[in-house]
C-alpha cells in the first residue's frame, strides 16, 4: 500500500465519549457499535483511547466495578497519532515502534477525523507487546509479610520484557520527582509484568 495515504483508507470518524462515562456505558457502546476502540474527549481535544483490551485487562481483570468506574481511570492517555496526509507505509511504522494497533488521525489544523488501525492497512499485528507492569511494597502486619500494590504502569514500544520494565521505572521517577531509581526503589521492593495486547 505504499504511497497510499491515511486519508483514503482510515475509519470516519472516530467514535467519542466523555471520560466520565462508566465503563460499564462504554462497554455496552462498543458491543452496539461493533467497534474495538473509543476516542476519549472530542476532535478538538483528545485526551485518552480506550479499547476492548482495556476493559478486560485494567478492569474486569482486576475486579473493578464496571457500574462506578469511569473511563478515565482505565484508558491510554495522550495516544500516539499520525497525520491524515501521511501514508499508510509512515502509519504502519508508528504503531509497530509504538507497539499499538490503532492510531487516532489528526488533519492539518490538528483536529482528530478519524481513526486507523492495522486491519485498514492490511497488516498482522506487531509482536512488540506492550506491558503491565506491577509494582508493589512488602508491608508488614504482626509476623506475615505480603506485597501491596502501589502502582501500575503501561508502556508499549519496547523491544523485550528488561526494556519495558526499565522505561516503567523511569516512569515512577518521573512522576515523583526524583533523580533516580534508586531514591525511590526502597518504596517498590517487587513487581511483576504481563502482557496486554491492543
């Protein structure tokens, strides 16, 4: 498909709601519209994608409450896009350095109009995964020890399990404020990483 571009063969358009919809709202859209992904926000301001993935993964998995949870609470923020002029050859190397399946598609004054994905370009899925990684603190309560969890942290785009675990790290330090990992490792004592897939 080279030299084809976004445009002519992307999804119009995306699919919005608000970020304050419960996912028990947004799953029930997507099964009556028979879509795997929603744009989160409006075309003038994306903040978030949410796909079918998310709902089983960051929710269901973790025995949220579909009926009080919101999206915000589960969906990709600040999602990787790609420009409506730029070919499907350019799309397809975002989402497989980006390790995602879908891109929300922006026009030359920046709005989003639609939404491509790997099936639009005619090509499988990466094999870059991307991860769940867990981190949680040992606390102890009278003689027994157990891991709580502190944080959970997505990242995709990574070549192996090591890189993916490295760039969640480096995350938590800078979500903190810290200089380093190791200001802030006593606090994540152990983790644990899965994959999810988009």
């Amino acid at each position: 498909m080279s030299g084809i571009k976004v445009r002519q063969v992307m999804e119009r358009p995306g699919i919005f709601i608000d970020g304050k919809t419960l996912l028990v709202e947004t799953a029930r859209l997507m099964r009556d519209l028979d879509l795997g992904c929603l744009l989160v926000g409006s075309p003038d301001r994306l903040v978030g994608i949410v796909t079918d993935r998310d709902l089983v993964v960051r929710s269901l998995a973790q025995g949220q409450d579909s009926y009080r949870i919101q999206v915000e609470t589960i969906m990709s923020r600040e999602p990787i896009c790609c420009d409506a002029d730029q070919t499907t050859d350019t799309a397809l190397k975002i989402m497989v350095e980006c390790g995602v399946r879908r891109l929300p598609v922006r026009n030359r004054t920046d709005r989003v109009i639609g939404l491509i994905s790997r099936s639009d370009i005619g090509f499988p899925p990466s094999n870059r995964k991307p991860y769940q990684i867990n981190f949680y603190k040992n606390v102890q309560a009278g003689s027994i020890s157990r891991p709580v969890l502190m944080d959970t942290v997505y990242v995709s785009g990574c070549p192996d399990p090591d890189a993916a675990i490295e760039m969640a790290c480096q995350r938590i330090v800078d979500a903190h404020g810290v200089a380093s990992w190791d200001q802030f490792a006593d606090q994540y004592e152990i983790f644990d990483l899965g994959d999810i897939y988009r």
